[in-house]
C-alpha cells in the first residue's frame, strides 16, 4: 500500500522552520572560542532532523544540503575539528538559505539561488579539507581501527539488514531509511535470503523481508548507526568495513555523489492552510466551556418543552439565559486566547538582525529581551514584525554611535537596544528603545524647511519636530543605503500600525536615546466600540481612538476660507469632519452647533467628528468587507449588532484622508 506522504508534509514545514530557529540561536550565543558541546549538539540535531525529513519526503535538494553542514557539525562535536568564525558565518548563512529552500517548497515553486552552489562548494572544500588534514596512522597494525574512527577517505561498508516482523507496524518504512543512506555515498540494496510463510498465513501488516547493503562513503560507523536508530531494538543489523578507497580513486559514488545536481523539489500537492500550535490548557479550559454550554442549552431545552410557562419556570428561564450570556463570553475569551502567541515568535527573529547590521555598520550593540511571554493575535505578530524591523534599523543606523563616538561621549563603547513588551489595560505596548544620540532637531527642522514641509519662519515646538519624521518622503540621510535613506520608512511604519488600529508616539532625548512606543490591540477579531448615530445609520467607532465626546457652544465653531471649519477646545483648535457629509447621507445634525462633536486621534493628532447622537459601548465582531464587497474608504469593516442591524466601523485615519484634511496643523493654525 502506498502512503500518500503530502498530508504530513506541514508538519515538516512547521517542525524545520523551529528547527531553524533553534540552530540561529544557538549559533548567535555561541562562544566560537569556547564552544558549549550541549550547543553544537542542539545544532547538529536540527540538521539531523531536517535532512531526515526532507529525504523522507522527497525533498532531494533541502536534503543533500543539510547533509553537508551534518558532515561538517559532526566533525566539530566529535572533536575533530575546531569551529571557527568562519563555520559560524557560513552556518548562519545556510539557516538564512534553508529557510528560503522550505518557503519556496511550501509555495510550490523551484528554488533558484547561486548562493546555494556558492555555499555547497564552501561546505565540500572544507570538509575535503579536513579529510586530508587528519593524523596519519600511528601503525599499519591499527590503520583499519583508526580509519574507522578517523574517516581518512572514502570506505566501503556491507550492512547486513534483517529486518523485524513487527517494523511497518511501528510506523518505519526500510525504503525511508535506504533513501537517507543513499545521502551518504553511493548505495546498493539486494534482498538477502528470507523465509515466508504460506500464502494462506501471511499477514500483510508484516515484513518478512532481509536485505545486504553495500555502500561506499567517507563518513564514519557512528553516522550510518543513526540512520537506523529508530529501529534498533526491532531489527538485527550488522556492520562491517571491507575494504578503503585512496583518494585518488574515481569512484562512482562518494563525493562525486555529492556533485550530483539536485533533483528539483516534489511537486506534490501541499496544503496551505496557516496552523498554530496550542497549548493542551487552553483546548481543556476551551473543552470545559463547550460542556457548560452543552448543560445550559439542555436546561433550556426542558423549559421550552412546557406547554406553560409558571413564574418559578420564567425565574429559571432568566437565570439560563443569564448563565448562558456568560458561557458565552467565557467561550469568546477562550477561542481568543488560543490565538495568543508569546511575542518571542516576533522577538526571535531580532538578535541576528542586530548582530549583521552592527558588523556591517562596525557598531558593538548589546541586545535586551524584555516582556517575551506576553501573548498577542497571532494575525496582528505577524503584521507588526516589518514596522518593528525598520524601527530596529532605524535606531541602529541613525541612534546608536560607533564606538569612538561613544567613548568620546563618555558612554560605553558597547550601545543597549531593548526590546520591551508588556499588556495595557486591553492593549499591547512594545518598545524599542536605544542609548543613542537621539533625534537632532535642528537637522530634523532644517530638512523639514528644505523640503517646503515647514515654513522658513514657522517655529515648532519639540515634539512637532520629532513628529516631522513621519511625513511622506521625509529623510535626514545623506546618502541612500541598503539600510535607510530612501525617505520611505517611518510614514509607512505609522500607516502600517494605524491599520492595526494602533498608534506610535516618539519621545527622544539628545544624547541619552530614543524610545518608540507602539500601543495595539490585542486582537483584530474583537474591538471595543463606541457605536454612534447619523441619520437613520449606525456606525462604530474604536474605543481607543476617542479621547472625549463634546455640544459644541456657537461661539467655539470658527470657520475657514475653504470651507472647514474648526472647534475652539481649550487653548486648540480642531477640524471637525461632518460624517454624514463623507459617506453621502441625510443627518439631523447638520450643523456643529444642532449635533455631537467625538474628539479622535488620527496620526497623533486630535480632530472632531460630528454625529447626531452616541448610543451604547460594546464589543463587536469584526467583519470584513473585502471577502463580499470593494474596500470602502474611511471604513475599516462591518459588524452585526445584537438585533440583526449591520453597522460599519469607522477608520479614523481613512476617514481623515478621505476628508482631504492632509496637514490639519495648517488648518488649525
């Protein structure tokens, strides 16, 4: 019977990609000087599991590669070769490339990368290396000893293989573990003699089946025991080493098995559905909730069965429906929660961005980790990762100093970025935070007047100047590098997080750092809103963009030349959007004066919207437009509220931009 393999293959997708991650972080905390075994060790198990697992699944080109670093991971665990810098660059490379590999074999499209062969023949060169560096034998009487404990060159090895009746029952295909030898050098299979029972007896869940290996590589008895580990104490195999090959010999296997061209990757159907995994607490607290709703639903159930509902009948009703109300809130907590992913998942990905862009930029950055087991959507992780990846570049290209600069300053030679998140009320605060020099606002101002963003004799007070660097376009660099300079950064970090319904807000000081604090929902799935009338439609607007709600007195409305008007609140003026205006539809508030101002932030700054009349808080569901319909500007999606009423939610900043108020400094100047 043959196994259709392509449903388990996410499985491997997910388990390598963890793989991956492990082998980066091993890689970055390792002490090349003083390597920690247990590291090496982890590392090498890694690539041991993807290379088993690719070969398992067919994937010839992400197996032969991670064969290559085992070869090389061996030798250095094992004592016989020290690791380098150089091996950790190159380690750290192939964890860059075989993440690449997998993604390109998820997304069923071939993997083309010179970087691949570039990195094949490092590998090969420097195992080669190591081959004909190993100690000479000290005697002819213990060379066959020593050239299997040495390796010096290739040998050819007979393995003789009788397999336990038991093995496919255990889940273990003998084809699998041939395939992987193959990996090894060049292999030959043979069935050995064998006994079967009669037909009539055979049971087709058993193997009665022995094979005679024959295979020739350099690799040593220890590597070919593990590619039977698993079947060890089921099966009776024996190794024997008949014979060595010189170096100069050319044969048909070895490492003109590794000069293979790869096969191209299966194109078998993969399945593309995202997974999580989670924890089995949460799917009992989830399993539990499920059971008392089963019980409220069945009490329920009883009572409209009765012809006749008496009063003690109504009281127990209430109480059902009561019970039932919070059954299901405990329900809609719990599904939530399995969503909820540590932010390590996030923070992981960090420690190697700093240490490649310290090197190249020549800066000595200490990274600091904080708040990791605070848990998010997993939708919105994945979003915030670019916004935090620029603000992490940013900090190390513009805010940390060299080393001379610092010293001359009078700080450590070595600059701190933390990292740092913790839960806020019903929020998520991360923080990036540095020891640089801070924002110059003197430079900020003048490039911002070079630009006609500000005028030449407008004065700005500090925080609007450090507002500046999130205008379109808006750059201090001198010259455009790979890593910033292009002036297409911090305005797309704040769009990217205002589409979150979040904020950013910036505070810096000269000389001391920059703290960039980025506040979001924990869950784009739920919003706490504010729902709102205009006309005869409901709208609902994200609680933690209001900041007040206001009557506006006749004499506070002013109104501009170009048909604006503003609100007078306190010692600001703010732009007041007239909503039913925007998205074309009757009001009984027409004027400031006759309706209800809401008081929003947008982009860190405050502007008003008028509405007829604020009705009720509540979470709702969000739903999204797009699946149905177009995208609607200044609406973020729709929900449905608790008597079938389908409202729609309010994007402040769309809503801004859909007003074409661009710059309302200007117009509340």
């Amino acid at each position: 019977m043959e196994i259709d393999l392509s449903q388990f293959s996410q499985v491997f997708f997910e388990e390598s990609l963890e793989g991956l991650g492990a082998m980066e972080s091993e890689l970055l905390n390792l002490d090349v000087n003083n390597p920690d075994a247990e590291a090496i060790n982890t590392i090498f198990r890694a690539a041991h599991s993807i290379k088993g697992g690719s070969a398992t699944f067919g994937f010839s080109q992400v197996a032969n590669y991670t064969h290559l670093l085992e070869t090389l991971l061996d030798e250095i665990r094992d004592g016989r070769r020290q690791m380098t810098n150089e091996h950790q660059d190159m380690l750290l490379l192939s964890v860059d490339l075989l993440r690449n590999m997998i993604d390109a074999l998820m997304r069923k499209i071939d993997f083309d990368d010179p970087q691949l062969a570039q990195l094949e023949t490092q590998f090969t060169l420097e195992i080669h290396k190591s081959t004909h560096n190993a100690r000479p034998e000290e005697s002819d009487s213990n060379s066959d000893t020593l050239a299997q404990q040495e390796s010096p060159g290739l040998r050819r090895w007979a393995i003789d293989f009788q397999a336990g009746v038991d093995i496919l029952r255990c889940g273990n295909d003998p084809y699998l573990m041939f395939n992987e030898l193959r990996l090894l050098g060049e292999l030959s299979v043979n069935l050995a003699e064998h006994s079967s029972p009669e037909f009539h007896d055979i049971d087709p869940e058993a193997c009665y089946l022995n094979w005679q290996l024959e295979l020739i590589t350099d690799q040593p008895l220890e590597r070919l025991r593990e590619v039977f580990e698993w079947v060890e104490d089921e099966c009776s195999i024996n190794y024997s080493s008949t014979s060595v090959i010189n170096d100069n010999t050319n044969p048909d296997g070895g490492q003109a098995n590794q000069e293979k061209k790869p096969k191209p990757a299966s194109q078998a159907k993969l399945p593309e559905t995202n997974s999580i995994r989670v924890s089995i607490d949460k799917i009992d607290l989830l399993i539990n909730m499920v059971g008392e709703l089963v019980i409220t639903q069945a009490m329920l159930g009883q009572i409209g069965q009765q012809d006749k509902i008496d009063e003690e009948s109504l009281i127990s009703l209430k109480q059902g429906l009561e019970q039932l109300a919070t059954h299901t809130r405990d329900l809609q907590e719990s599904v939530m929660q399995i969503r909820m992913l540590p932010i390590s998942f996030a923070f992981n990905r960090f420690p190697r961005l700093v240490r490649d862009i310290g090197q190249q930029l020549g800066k000595k950055v200490d990274l600091v980790l904080k708040g990791e087991d605070t848990e998010l959507d997993k939708t919105v992780m994945e979003k915030i990762v670019d916004p935090m990846v620029h603000l992490v570049r940013n900090s190390l290209d513009h805010g940390l100093e060299t080393p001379e600069e610092r010293l001359a300053k009078g700080k450590s030679a070595v600059g701190t970025l933390t990292l740092n998140a913790f839960h806020q009320g019903g929020s998520i605060i991360i923080e990036i935070i540095d020891d640089g020099a801070g924002l110059d606002t003197d430079r900020i101002l003048s490039k911002a007047r070079e630009k006609g963003l500000v005028g030449q004799e407008e004065e700005l007070s500090t925080e609007a100047i450090h507002k500046l660097i999130f205008k379109p376009g808006f750059s201090t660099a001198d010259a455009v590098s790979d890593l910033s300079g292009r002036g297409v950064g911090m305005d797309v970090v704040r769009r990217n997080i205002n589409e979150l319904n979040g904020s950013i807000e910036l505070k810096s000081t000269q000389d001391k750092g920059c703290r960039f604090t980025i506040r979001l929902p924990l869950t784009l799935a739920i919003l706490d809103g504010q729902l709102v009338r205009v006309g005869k439609h409901i709208y609902v607007v994200p609680l933690v963009s209001i900041h007040e709600s206001l009557q506006v007195k006749p004499n506070k409305i002013n109104r501009l030349s170009d048909g604006h008007e503003l609100i007078q609140l306190r010692n600001e003026y703010l732009p007041v959007i007239k909503v039913y205006q925007e998205f074309c539809h009757t009001s009984d508030a027409k004027e400031i004066k006759d309706g209800l101002v809401m008081v929003v932030d947008s982009n860190n700054d405050k502007i008003g919207l008028l509405v007829d009349e604020l009705l009720s808080q509540q979470q709702v569901v969000i739903k999204s437009l797009e699946d149905n319909y177009n995208r609607v500007p200044g609406v973020s999606g729709a929900t449905i509220l608790g008597d079938g009423t389908v409202a729609l939610i309010i994007d402040v900043t769309g809503l801004v931009s859909l007003a074409g108020i661009t710059n309302m400094k200007e117009h509340a100047a």
